[in-house]
C-alpha cells in the first residue's frame, strides 16, 4: 500500500487527479488480492503453518487450530 500511497501523492502534487483515483483503485484491488491470496492459504494449509511454530504432539497445536477454525 505504501507505493500506492507515494504515487497518489505525486499525481495529487502534480495536479492528475484522475490518476490518483486509478492508483488508488489499483493498490486497493492488489491489496485485497493478496489478502485474499494468504487468507486462502492460511485456511487450506492452517496445520502446516501452525505446526511450524508450535510442537507436533501438544496441546497448544489443538488450541491454536481451534481458534484459527473460529476466527475464518
């Protein structure tokens, strides 16, 4: 976002509003993308992921997978 962010301030400095709303639109719609891309990812491989920063056979994997499952 922050390049979205620089680009619109040098078209609202150069006066080009009409591409400070297309590069808003822009890095809103990459934005979202990508945010759509790891949430996706995060509910499909939620184990893996967790399993990475937690122990494989311990209580807190069960907890942590729970409050993932919730949370989506």
């Amino acid at each position: 976002m922050r390049r979205a962010t620089s680009i619109a301030a040098q078209n609202i400095g150069a006066g080009n509003w009409q591409r400070v709303h297309r590069s808003a639109a822009v890095g809103f719609g990459f934005n979202l993308l990508f945010t759509g891309v790891l949430v996706t990812l995060c509910m499909f491989f939620q184990t893996e992921i967790l399993s990475l920063f937690l122990p494989d056979a311990h209580r807190s994997l069960e907890i942590a997978e729970h409050i993932v499952s919730t949370t989506f």
